[in-house]
C-alpha cells in the first residue's frame, strides 16, 4: 500500500520542481533575442590631459588651457576643453566628435553614465547646469537649473534630456529615453 503513496508523492514533487524551474528560468534569463540593457561609468576626476608632459609644457608656454581627457568606454574619451569662461564637453572618438555642451569652469559634473545595448554602449546620460549668466561669462552666475542630458553615440540619433527637480526618478527616465530611442533606431 505505501508503493501508490510513495508513487504519487514523487510525480508531484517532480511536477513542482519542473514548474518551479520553469518559472525562475523565465525570470533570470530574458527572451531570446531580447536586448539586455546596464550602464557604465566614466568618473570626470583625476583625469589626465592626454598630452605629453612636452605637449602641456608647450601649450602652457603659449597661454594655451591644457585640456582634460577621460578614458570612456567603447574607444571614446571624455574631452573637456576649456576657452575664457567655460569648459566645453564632448565624445572623442577618432574623428567622431559629439559635444555635450558648455558648463562652468568650476563644472560639478562628476560622472558620465554610458548606456549599453548587449554590452556595446549606444548612448550616454550626464548632468548638466543652466546658469544665470554674468557680465563675464554666459556660464557664470547661480546655477538656475540642473537636467540630465541623453545623447547618442554614432549611429543614434538620441538628443534629449530630463528636468532634475520636475522630475520623479530622473535617473530611470533618462535610461528610459536612452533605451526607447536604442529601439527605435533598430526597429
């Protein structure tokens, strides 16, 4: 009598572990052919300036601002230039130029967040400052907005960006615009 029990009791322990299988595999794997989406990070600090020690010798006997250039991901760089009052951003990548636009020359911008499709990066997300202006400088001045910046790499046409203080988790919406305009460009 203990053999159909016994029986019984091992096909439905069996069933239960096949669905349970079945279901943390749904959720630990995407879809086949699904694009996984993650982000990366290029800190602005400690840079070098992607010259030589001869090459900034040079420029700073000229009067030339030697620039700051920033290992990023994919074969750019992060190259901050910087003319009388401001630093200007971009992408470098051989002849590939992407600005990212005109901060202070104190800028606050700590980080560049590089959006990746599959682990092949498409876009990237930055902070960036709106200032009130000076008789100086157009940068100068109280800081009098701050968004996060959404900009796509060669190939994307991606140029939008995400107000900080109007918007709930700007950061996830960011990386949303990032991503809906990655498949739209692929669709």
């Amino acid at each position: 009598m203990r053999y159909p029990i016994l029986l019984g009791s091992l096909i439905l322990l069996s069933l239960v572990l096949n669905n349970s299988k079945s279901s943390a595999q749904r959720f630990a794997a995407p879809a086949q052919g699904a694009t996984h989406f993650s982000s990366v990070y290029t800190a602005l600090t400690n840079c070098g300036s992607g010259m030589t020690k001869k090459e900034e010798r040079a420029a700073e006997k000229h009067g030339s601002d030697i620039p700051t250039r920033c290992k990023g991901f994919g074969g750019y760089s992060v190259d901050i230039s910087y003319s009388a009052c401001s630093s200007s951003f971009s992408l470098v990548k051989g002849e590939e130029n992407i600005s990212l636009g005109m901060q202070a020359m104190n800028w606050k911008q700590k980080t560049v967040e590089w959006r990746l499709a599959d682990g092949k990066p498409f876009a990237v997300i930055m902070r960036v400052y709106d200032y009130a202006g000076n008789d100086e400088c157009a940068t100068g001045g109280k800081i009098t907005g701050e968004s996060l910046i959404v900009r796509g790499l060669k190939d994307f046409e991606i140029d939008e960006s995400v107000d900080v203080k109007s918007t709930t988790n700007p950061n996830v919406k960011a990386r949303e615009i990032a991503d809906k305009g990655y498949a739209k460009t692929k669709s």
